[in-house]
C-alpha cells in the first residue's frame, strides 16, 4: 500500500509493489510519436488527471484492429 499525502507518495508496507492506473469518464484523448520507434497516447479528464502509455506500432495496430471490431459487433457503436 502506498499513501498519498499533500501531493508526495509515502511507502507503507513491504516494498514489493505493484500498481493498476484507472481513469475514467475522459475528456481528451490524445497519440503521438514518442521517439523514434512508439506511439504515445495520453487520457484526460476533467479534473487533470492523466494516464500516459507508450505503445510499440505492432501494438497500436493491433489495437486498432481490437477498434475496428468493436465498432462493426459491439452494441456500444450503435
């Protein structure tokens, strides 16, 4: 477990940690290239929080094929 207090990190517990990043309910959205070889795609919401991940082509394809699906056989599309 970690603790978050007036905006610095504090450990509490072992130090063998991992974390999950949720972000719901965004507003912007946002890829870009990132070096020479990712593709960087970046969520906002409202309040100013921000997810940034950093994909590898065959991964943004990919996910973009995960999309195309989506869209052609998920009731959310219609």
């Amino acid at each position: 477990m970690v603790e978050l207090k007036d905006g610095s990190i504090k450990n509490v517990g072992p130090t063998n940690k991992h974390a999950d990043a949720k972000l719901f309910d965004v507003d912007d959205a946002t890829a870009r290239e990132f070096g020479d070889k990712r593709v960087k795609l970046v969520f906002e919401d409202d309040s100013g929080n921000e997810v940034q991940v950093a994909l590898f082509p065959e991964q943004v394809a990919a996910l973009a094929d995960d999309i195309d699906a989506l869209t052609a056989d998920s009731p959310v599309f219609e």
